[in-house]
C-alpha cells in the first residue's frame, strides 16, 4: 500500500490540516496463522503502552466492550484499545471486525465518537 501513497499507520501518526491521525493494527488472537495480524491482550498493551494522544484513532479492532462480543473468541475488543480510549479521549475512534447491530451499536463513548467502519464509509470531521 506505501508504493500507492498510502501510509501504514500502525503504530505510527500522521498529522494532516492540523489533525493528527495514529492506527493500530489486527485483532485479537483467537487463532494461529503466520499472516493474520493478531494479538493477546497483553501484547496489546505493550505496543500501545507508550503511543501518543491523537485526534483520530484507527484501528481494526474495537476497544474492549465498545461494539465487540466480549465473551466470543474471535470478536472481542482490546482492552489496551479501551485504556488508550479512556486516558487520551480522541474525538474519532474508527474500528471495524465486529458486528454491532443498529440496537446495540455504541456511536459516542465519553468524550469520543466512535465510529463503526464495514467495508467503507465518508466521514466529514
């Protein structure tokens, strides 16, 4: 995707017209694959243990308990996600994987909106 001009955001920031834009990557494991960017919750915690404040986080995954099936193996958020969402309170948290329906989909969490992203989506900030 860089050779396209597209920046890979994990774990990184990018600042466009004074927002600044940060990403992480995958979900968590619930299986075993050389390719599937997958994670424990503890290791999670440590990639993000010391990512900065941004205005927009993009993520695969949702935040633990925020649009997820916390009791399902394949579908649960990341609680490291949660505790970024809880201490820096960006704006904008967008996340796909799961599946929340219109009934219990969480749009606003605190001070942030979140965004739910299946397939695409154009958003205004």
């Amino acid at each position: 995707m860089e050779s396209l001009g597209i920046i890979n955001l994990h774990l990184k920031t990018f600042e466009f017209g004074g927002i600044v834009f940060g990403g992480f990557e995958g979900s968590i494991r619930y299986k075993e694959s050389i390719y599937a960017k997958m994670y424990t919750q503890d290791e999670a915690t440590e990639l993000l243990r010391d990512f900065p404040a941004v205005d927009v986080m993009l993520a695969h995954s949702p935040p633990y308990g925020i649009n997820d099936e916390m009791d399902s193996s394949s579908h649960q958020g990341l609680r490291a996600l949660r505790d970024y969402v809880d201490r820096y309170k960006p704006k904008y948290f967008f996340h796909g994987h799961t599946y929340p329906t219109t009934e219990n989909m969480v749009t606003k969490y605190d001070e942030t909106n979140i965004v739910y992203v299946y397939g695409d989506r154009v958003v205004t900030l």
